[in-house]
C-alpha cells in the first residue's frame, strides 16, 4: 500500500513537472509573444481580438525576456519580431481590431496606447478599426501585436535645402467655394494630423510650406506633399522653378503680386502695406488683416532669400541698378535687353535721312516699381506665381516713356533745323535732350543720369564726309585748347618758381645782415666776388699795378660789383627791407 501511495506521489510530481515545464513561456530577444487562447467563452465586443480572457487571439502581448506561465493546455505562444522602423521611414499603421469609425470619417482618432504596443489600452480607450491617424517615428523599433496592428513603411517627407514644400489636404473639412486655400491651423508642419482636424483644417491647397533641409513625419493618406523630387507628377502646372527659395540679387527689388486677398476699392491699383506677414511668408496673416490682391506696396529687399508659397504669390524681379539703354540696332541676344525696343534714331533733315545712336543711364528708385508693374504689368498669365524675372515692364515702360520722348525731341529738331544746325548744334543737342529725358521721368521716381548722343550716320556718303571733317575740326580744337591751357599751366608754374627764388635769396641776405653786420657782409661777397675773377698767375705793387694789370672788362666787372654790394648794404639799413618778409609770411608792419 505504501508503495502504490508513494508511486502514486512520484507520477504526480513528475506530471506536474512536466506541466510546468510545457507552461514556462520566455520570450527570446527582438520578438514578441502573442498569445492565443484555445478554448472558452467569446468576447462580446470584439471577434477577432479578446481584450478580456476569452477566447481567440489576445490584446495583451509578452515582452522580449518576460518569463511567464501558461496553461499549456489553453493557451499558445507565437513569437514575432520586433517591429523596426528604419531612419528616413515612418510607420503607417491600420488596426484590425476597434470601435467602429463615426460616419463620414475615413481615418481613426488618435488614443493613447504606448505607440499602439498596448493593445487592450487601445481598445479599452476606444480605438477605432481602420486606419490610423498617428504613425510611427523613424529609427526606432516597437513592440506591436501584429494581430492586431498592420504596419506599412512608407518614406519621410523630404524637403531639400534650397526648397519648400506644398501641402493639399485630403481629409478635413469642406472649404467655401469662394476661398482657393483651406484654412490655417497650427499643426506642427502637418506632422501632427490629429491637431490639424481637430483645429478644423480644411481640404484643399494649404497656405503655409514646409521649409528646406529637412524631413517631415507627415501622413501620406491624410495630406499630398509636392517637392522637387515628385513635382513632375504633379497636375496644376507646376515645376521644380517653382518651388525654389526665391532669393533677390544685388541691385534688383521683388514686386509681390499676391493671387489672393481682398477685392481692390475703387481705382486703388496697388495694394497698401499689412503689418505682421513676416515678408509675406505668413500669407493667412496678410488675408486676415484684409490685404489686398494683386501688385502690392511693400516690396522685397535685394538679398532676401525667402521661402514663399508659389499658390499665393508672384514675385517680379524689377532692377534698382544703374541700367544703360541704347538706341542702336539690337541682335538677336539682346531680346531680353530692357532696351530691346529702342532702335537707332532715324531722322530726315533737309531730305537727308541720318541715324543717331542714343545713350541714357538711368536708375529706378525702390518705391517706383510696383507702379511700373501695376502700369505696364508682364507675361504672367499663369495662375501660379513663383519668382519672374520679366522684362517685359521694364521694356514697355522703356518704350512708351523713354523711346516717345526721345524720338519726339529728334523729330523736332529734323523739322526746325538744316543740316547745318544738325551737325554743328550737338553739344546743344545733348545738353536738351538730357533736359527732355529728366522731365520725362519725373513723375515716375526714375532717375536720370546721363544722356550721351553717338555717332551719326547719314544714308549719304558726301554728307558723312561732312560729319568727319566737323568731328576732326572739334578734335582739333580740344587738342589746341589742352595744348594752350598746359602752356599757361607752365607758364604759372615757372613765375612761381621765379618768385620763390627771389624771397629765398631775399630771406637769406636778411639773415646774414642780421648776424654778421651790413658791412661784413659786403665784405664777405666782394672777397666771394674777386675769388670768382680770373687774375694773373703773379701781380706786383699796390692796387694801382694791380689795377692797370687787369684787363679792362675784368676791372669794369670788379667795380660793378662793388658799387651793387655798397647798394645792397645800403638796402639791408633801411626799412623797406621789411616788405620781404611782411609779404612773405602776412605779418603786419612792425617798428624796428
């Protein structure tokens, strides 16, 4: 008896060893354990996923390195991997399992559930079946009930530096007919989808972009994001030129022309400043403040660099650069040349027919060129704005104000003049022409700066003879009129250079005067002045053989020289000595 007891004890310990060996459960590394139960009552909510403890596949999971134990004869394990969702990449997910969506609604709400690892949290905070409006970040590895869960990998949305991105809303509301962008809500650059219903964002073209150099976690099913990258597949026209930063150069300013706001009051033409849009980066700002559409007042500085949506606004490039216009015959290159229109002045004087070739520089001041948009406008027909660098303006503004007055003032002067007068008048010519050209401008805030007249070519060779020999007749007269002026230059130099010597020499007697005494100095230049003689190589007797020795013009030399140093003695005693140095240094007369 006691030996059936005690076989009976080991059978059961054995058995239940086993058991408990066959229940152990641990989950390996890198995966997850989904648990499946075998046998029991239905959940009453769910069919294809038990939040509670019944039957079929469960919400709840076992973690990597969890020990757990299981009735080995109710449930089953599975292991799956982990899931990785790889940098660059997020994870759209759909749930299998949930509440059923509200009517009309295409995507689940977002609950908190760990990143969809807790499962019954979802179901428990009412997740909805479908999918979902939350995605999984890049780089990062989850531990999903993929029972439950279906993860899809799509990429990040990438924006290139340099570029911007434009966002269309599928899902949201319904937008009024009357208005071409859905409203803006604050969402996180669209990466926060939940945020963005919420708030009431609507279908349609999106007013803010997504700026360059960076990826953006964006639901692909909830909104279209247009790059350079996809932009070819896109339907409205648009091109990679289109997406670029728009960046204004030295010496140019950016006309705005906004393709959407407030209808414009009576015969206002150019919108008025609005406070706040940040240079038009903030375009929802400008609209909510009431700016108006079309060509605006505020302008864009030389140098911004400005990412800009291409839906709201065109940007006109206009120069604030000194800019040359010529009348002269243009090639086919110089199409685009802002004087392409102007060709060489053709006048008939006297039934002579005489070209002329004109030269004006001009500049544009900042606040004229959005009138020049407004008046002469550009080829913008497209619905789509972007950076345009037309010059079109420019040329027509070139052409009405500038090539009509110029051609007015030749005609003038082909019809109140001879040839005569034509040839010999062009300094007067040039000089009235800049007059013309200034009043011209001047109600258009264009500066101008300098009217040069070229050369003129009559169709006839005599007359162009005639034209050389009065173009070398005033060379001629420049170049006598140079030489004469050096001369009298020359002329000036050397009288000054004179004048100094003579108030040197003066200044330097006065000093020797001063220090050594009238008559030592005659002393000392009648000795300077005899050693400078040419004498005999040996004189005998006193100053009268000495005297009858020298050669009569050596002896009326020496004589001289004294009488000029008894002079100049009697000069370095009187007052009028002074004059020298008053004039020389602007002192006043002074007593001695």
């Amino acid at each position: 008896m006691i030996y059936i007891v005690v076989l009976a004890l080991t059978l059961g310990a054995v058995v239940t060893g086993l058991a408990y060996w066959r229940g152990r459960i641990v989950v390996p590394e890198g995966h997850v354990g989904i648990i499946t139960r075998r046998w029991g009552p239905k959940d009453d909510t769910f069919d294809r996923v038990a939040l509670g403890d019944t039957k079929g596949v469960q919400a709840r999971t076992l973690r990597p390195g969890q020990v757990a134990w299981l009735k080995p004869y109710l449930y089953s394990v599975d292991f799956v991997a982990r899931t990785h969702v790889p940098r660059d990449m997020i994870g759209v997910v759909t749930a299998r399992e949930g509440a059923r969506k509200p009517a009309r609604a295409k995507i689940a709400r977002r609950v908190e559930c760990d990143h969809f690892q807790d499962g019954r949290a979802f179901l428990r905070n009412g997740g909805e079946e479908g999918l979902q409006i939350a995605t999984l970040e890049g780089d990062a590895s989850y531990l999903i009930n993929t029972a439950l869960f279906d993860v899809r990998l799509v990429p990040a949305t990438y924006v290139p530096p340099g570029t911007l991105g434009l966002v269309t809303a599928k899902l949201g509301k319904i937008r009024p007919a009357v208005r071409p962008f859905g409203r803006h809500v604050e969402c996180d650059d669209f990466q926060d989808g939940q945020e963005f219903l919420d708030q009431g964002g609507e279908q349609g073209r999106q007013l803010a972009v997504l700026g360059g150099g960076a990826s953006y976690d964006i639901h692909p099913d909830l909104f279209d994001v247009i790059t350079v990258d996809n932009v070819a597949a896109s339907t409205d026209d648009l091109t990679a030129a289109h997406l670029q930063e728009i960046a204004i150069p030295m010496g140019y300013t950016g006309v705005v022309v906004t393709l959407d706001g407030a209808e414009p009051a009576g015969e206002t033409k150019i919108g008025p400043p609005v406070a706040g849009h940040g240079s038009f980066r903030m375009p929802w700002v400008f609209l909510e403040n009431d700016g108006v559409r079309g060509v605006q007042q505020t302008t864009l500085r030389e140098n911004s660099v400005l990412a800009l949506n291409p839906w709201f606004v065109r940007v006109v490039l206009i120069p604030t650069r000194v800019i040359i216009l010529e009348w002269k015959e243009k090639s086919a290159d110089e199409r685009r040349n802002f004087d392409a229109r102007l060709d060489r002045i053709t006048v008939t004087v006297q039934g002579y027919r005489i070209h002329v070739e004109v030269s004006q520089s001009v500049q544009i001041l900042e606040k004229a060129a959005p009138v020049l948009v407004s008046k002469f406008g550009g080829t913008g027909r497209s619905a789509l704005g972007g950076l345009v660098d037309d010059p079109l303006p420019i040329q027509r503004f070139v052409d009405n104000v500038l090539g009509d007055t110029v051609a007015a003032y030749f005609a003038g002067i082909a019809a109140a003049g001879t040839v005569e007068d034509f040839i010999s008048g062009y300094h007067d010519t040039r000089t009235n022409l800049s007059d013309k050209v200034a009043q011209a401008l001047k109600g258009w805030d264009v500066q101008a700066l300098e009217s040069n007249l070229g050369r003129f070519e009559a169709e006839d060779p005599a007359l162009n003879e005639r034209f050389k020999e009065t173009a070398d007749a005033q060379i001629r007269q420049g170049t006598l009129a140079a030489v004469t002026a050096s001369l009298e230059d020359e002329t000036r130099i050397a009288e000054a250079r004179a004048h100094a010597d003579v108030l040197g020499a003066a200044l330097e007697f006065r000093a020797h005067v001063e220090a050594l005494g009238a008559e030592n100095v005659t002393m000392i230049k009648a000795i300077e002045a005899v050693a400078q003689m040419k004498w005999p190589q040996v004189i005998g007797g006193d100053i009268t053989a000495m005297a009858q020795t020298l050669p009569p013009a050596v002896l009326h030399e020496l004589l001289t020289r004294f009488r000029e140093m008894r002079d100049e003695q009697a000069i370095g005693r009187e007052e009028p000595r002074r004059e020298i140095t008053d004039v020389t240094f602007g002192r006043a007369n002074e007593n001695p």
